[in-house]
C-alpha cells in the first residue's frame, strides 16, 4: 500500500460518510472509523470504491481509551503507513435543559466527544511529528460558538474542542502540521432528522438547511496542501446561522 493514508471517525454516515467520499476522491487511502453501525460503514466504503478510491474499515471505541489503542495502535504498527490527514468527526449529543439535566448525560458527552480526540489525536501525531506532515480537521459544532438552549453539555464539549484545536496549532505548526476546525450548522443528517425544517430555515440566511457535502468540501481544502498556511481556524459552513 503506497497511498497516502487518512482517518475519519465516525465515518460511516452523514458528515462522516461524504468526508470519506471526499478524501478518497483527493487520492487518499481512508480508514473508515465506526463504533457500531458494521452496515452503513459498509456501504460508506462501498461508495468509496464506487468513486474509484479505497480504503477499509477500522472499528473501535473513539472514547474508549484503550480500545483506540488496541485497534488503532495496532493498525499504525503493523501496516507502518503514516496517516497524514486525520478529521475528528465522531460525536454524540443529548440534550436537556440543564436543571433536569442527569450526571451520565453531562459525562457521556463530554467523553464522546472531548476525551476522544485527545485519545485519537495523540496517537496519529506522532508519525505527522516523524513525517513533518499532517492535518489535523476537528469537525465542531455552531453550539460551540453561540451555546444553545438544551445543550450547555454539547457546547461545553464542542467550546473545548474549538479550544484545543487552537493550542494544538500553536503546538506543531513548525513542523508542517496544521490543525483547524470545520463547525457545521444545521447540516440535514440524523442529528437533525426530527426538527422541524421549515421552521428551523426561517432563522438561516440562505433559507436552507445544509447538506453534508458542502462541509466535506470545506474539510477537503482545508486538507489540501493548499491550505498549509491556515491554522488555529474555525471555519463556519452554516449559511450565516450565528
């Protein structure tokens, strides 16, 4: 295997699935990550082979710090091919007011989606350190910029997200790393299949909800060699939704 490699998580639907499409359409090798959902990481990497690319699909746990280890650790051990592109998309959220809020609501969502790119992160950067290469895309949220009503646990996540995304810029920008962050808005997937759309449009300046090829084109460029001179960046594809 002589392609260049990359890792979504989380990518065997919605955002995740058209950033996967979209790196191999950039030439890339893509690790399919998926938790659980063996089906549609199937047909993911079914589609990206369909567009004459290739990859495989790499199960595991992203908050599970030794399951990342374990599966993902292994994989860079034995096939020694650096990843050079990795995008963070895996997340979960449940919402609720915070008064009735529970302990394992604030707990599970911060791990999801927090704990899990430091797990992720520290392990593939290492070999972009080695390599004097790499982009690191941390897939955020609009959450994370304004908060929103009944999800003070996801913003909070996703705020600390947009945070670590800037430290870590600071941290490995010298040698050819970038890292950005890419926050979609209200993006039509399954975490926005049960809103009301036409109301919800109303408050969205282009009038429309997003769809999740848009944000994997945002990913793409900032995956690019073309982007080398942007870091520490957040950018919004949300159709002016602030």
């Amino acid at each position: 295997m002589h392609m260049k490699c990359s890792l979504v998580t989380g990518g065997s639907r919605g955002i995740g699935r058209a950033i996967c499409i979209k790196l191999a359409e950039m030439g890339y090798y893509v690790l399919v990550n998926y938790r659980s959902n063996a089906t549609a990481a199937e047909e993911t990497l079914a589609l990206v082979r369909a567009g004459g690319g290739d990859g495989e699909l790499l199960p595991f746990d992203v908050s599970d710090k030794d399951n990342v280890q374990r599966v993902l650790g292994n994989w860079m051990e034995a096939n020694k091919i650096p990843i050079e592109v990795l995008v963070n998309n895996a997340g979960i959220k449940d919402d609720a007011l915070m008064l009735y809020m529970k302990d394992e609501q604030w707990e599970k969502v911060i791990h999801n989606n927090l704990d899990s790119f430091f797990y992720v992160t520290r392990l593939v950067l290492n070999g972009m350190l080695h390599n004097r290469y790499g982009r690191i895309i941390n897939v955020v949220s609009l959450s994370g910029q304004k908060g929103l009503a009944g999800q003070t646990n996801y913003s909070a996540a996703k705020a600390g997200l947009i945070g670590a995304t800037k430290a870590l810029a600071q941290e490995v920008g010298r040698h050819g790393i970038t890292v950005n962050a890419v926050a979609p808005g209200l993006i039509r997937t399954d975490m926005t299949e049960g809103m009301d759309e036409d109301k919800m449009k109303a408050l969205i300046p282009v009038k429309r909800f997003g769809l999740p090829g848009e944000v994997a084109h945002a990913v793409g460029f900032l995956a690019s060699p073309d982007a080398s001179y942007i870091t520490a960046e957040v950018v919004s594809v949300n159709g002016g939704l602030y």
